[in-house]
C-alpha cells in the first residue's frame, strides 16, 4: 500500500456508499441522529447501524460514523 494512501477518505466514501444503499434497501428505521455541531444535519438511525456495522464498529456508533466518516469531504450522504 502506497505510503500516501488516503484509507480514512476510503473509508469516508464506503461509509456514505453504505448508508445509500442502507436507506434504499429498507435498513432505514426514521428514527433520526441530529448531528451536534449546529449544521442542522440528520441521519436516519437504523442506516447508521447498518453503515456502523459494516465499518466493523458496534451498532450505535452513531457519532462515530456521523462525525469521522460521513461528515468527512466528499462522502458526504
């Protein structure tokens, strides 16, 4: 692996690629996470469980996928 490689952006654009397809496959609960940090942003739960799980994270790290992956540059969901 090249020692320049972005795996934190790979893993950025997984996470919103994951949440997409969790949302248009039925994961979705509409039971929301509002973001803190004042953007007025929120991401359905049961997606983020979903996106969560699959980055090898436990099923409510909801502010972990949120603020490290989805929020992060061009991921955004």
């Amino acid at each position: 692996m090249p020692s320049h490689a972005n795996v934190h952006g790979w893993r950025a654009d997984y996470a919103a690629r994951c949440y997409a397809y969790a949302m248009d496959s039925g994961y979705g609960t509409e039971e929301l996470y509002k973001l803190r940090n004042g953007s007025g942003k929120a991401y359905d739960k049961g997606a983020l469980a979903f996106v969560s799980a699959n980055l090898g994270h436990g099923p409510e790290r909801y502010y972990t996928v949120c603020y490290n992956y989805l929020s992060y540059g061009k991921a955004e969901a």
